[in-house]
C-alpha cells in the first residue's frame, strides 16, 4: 500500500473534573473533550517498524520503543515506518502523544489491521482521539459518548514552555471526589458555550497552578488579552481562551508570543481533517 497520511489534532478539555480514585490508583474522570483546528501530522508506509522526526518540537520526543507511535503500531502488529511531524509542544496537556497514537491506530485500520482490545492502555485520552470529536469522555477515558456538533469558536492557545509531570499534578491534588459534569447541552454560539464552562472546572488547574505559577500568567493574560474565557486543558501547561471573533484570536495570539510563549490562533470543534 502507498503512503498513508493522517492528521492528529490537539485535544482539549474544555471542562475536566475529578470525580474518584480506583483502588488501583486510576483517576475517574468526567470531561468535555473537543478538538483544534492545528495539530500533528502522521506518514505511514510498510516497512520495517521505525520512527522518524521532524517539526519544531521534534527534539522533544525520542523515537525510541516507548514512543506511543511505535507503542502505537506493536498493539497491532503493524511493521510500518512511520514519519511524524511534530507541531504541539510535547507532554502539554493538549493530547499530543494520545492524538498520535490515535493517528496511527486509524491509519492502521485502513490499511488492513484491526484495532486493539482496551486502547486507553496506551493512554487515557487515546480513545476520545480515536474519535477526534467532541465528546463526553469518563471513567479513566474509556467511556467515550460522542457529542453533537460545537459551534466553531475562535480560540487561542498559550504554552509557557515548562513542563508539567500528570503525576506530579494529580499528586498534588487536595480533593478527588468532586462532583461530575452538568449535562452537556447543544450549544448554538460562543455566549451559551462559555455561559456552560463558567459553571464546571478543570479539577487539575489549581494543583498545576502550584507546581508551575506561570500558568497562573498565561491564564490572566488570556482574560487581559479579551477572551471570553481562559482555562488550562488536561494537566498543563497549555491554556486556552475562546474569542468572539478569529481577528480577535490573531491579535491575542501575536501579543502572547511576544512574551516568548507558544501562541497560536485556531478553531475550536473543527472536523478531523486527513493530509
């Protein structure tokens, strides 16, 4: 089969709360998950099973046999080179890694391999980047419910560049019994959409806001900059600000990376696209 592309797009949890703690240590989790219009980009080919690398966050990754990508291919059997171009900040709270595995598990699928029993084995957010859509996802990522449709919201991404361990954060949590999500309605714009997310959480937030306070700085400079709503996504450190407008989106995004950030402008809820 010829080269096969696929496009792996950031994952964000708009709202994410705690809910308990398995005896086995594994969070449940309750989680308004969507998908941006920016993200990484996959090549697979048959060949001998490799990795190979390139992007601006590439020298982030090691393309060794723990890299989920090749995780990724071994759970199925695959023996695939595959290329990945690497556009999200690594370990960053946006699914970077769980959105490439899923990348590769899709395009595994169709090139004639069947799917994995338990794909959140390879991580909590592999399944909800299965679907790369919006979606309810709990439990400790398993439960994927998909959504309707969420309008396309102008939004801005915030990275500070420090790295902060998921461990470290739910280690650090004070509470892990927190109440689970409202139900989701069918949103119809930005006003409903944020008017929602004022009344749920990121349950994580506060505890990575200990660990790195400059997530604390992205999160007021969001709200200076004019967005509706600022929020981290998942563990940190990426934040996120939704936007009533893309020129408004653009001109928060060139200010915040002049403060030597990683900024970007996109969409929110955008489909999944193929390259």
């Amino acid at each position: 089969m010829s080269l096969q592309t696929e496009f792996a797009p950031a994952k964000l949890n708009l709202a994410l709360h705690v809910t308990g703690r398995r005896k086995d240590g594994y969070h449940l989790l309750d989680s308004l998950v969507v998908f941006a219009g920016i993200g990484d980009h996959l090549r697979l080919q048959p060949g001998p099973l490799s990795l190979t690398l390139d992007g601006p966050f590439a020298a982030g990754l090691q393309p060794d046999e723990d890299n989920l990508c090749l995780r990724a291919a071994r759970s199925m059997g695959a023996e695939v080179a595959i290329g990945l171009t690497k556009n999200l900040p690594v370990a960053s709270g946006i699914g970077g890694g769980s959105a490439d595995a899923a990348a590769v598990l899709r395009t595994l699928t169709r090139m004639g391999y069947g799917l994995p029993d338990n794909p959140e084995r390879l991580g909590a957010d592999v399944p909800v980047c299965l679907l790369s859509a919006p979606a309810r996802m709990q439990g400790v990522g398993e439960i994927v419910t998909p959504l309707p449709a969420i309008p396309s919201v102008p939004m801005v991404l915030v990275n500070p560049g420090v790295a902060v361990p998921t461990p470290q954060v739910f280690a650090a949590m004070e509470r892990r019994d927190n109440p689970p999500l409202p139900t989701i309605p069918a949103f119809s714009g930005l006003d409903d959409l944020v008017g929602w997310l004022r009344g749920t959480r990121n349950d994580l937030q506060p505890a990575a806001c200990r660990i790195c306070p400059q997530i604390d700085q992205v999160l007021r400079a969001l709200q200076d900059s004019g967005a509706a709503l600022s929020r981290m996504s998942g563990s940190g450190a990426t934040c996120f600000g939704l936007y009533d407008s893309a020129d408004a989106a653009r001109t928060a995004a060139d200010a915040l990376s002049g403060r030597g950030w990683w900024a970007v402008a996109t969409e929110l809820a955008q489909p999944l696209r193929r390259r």
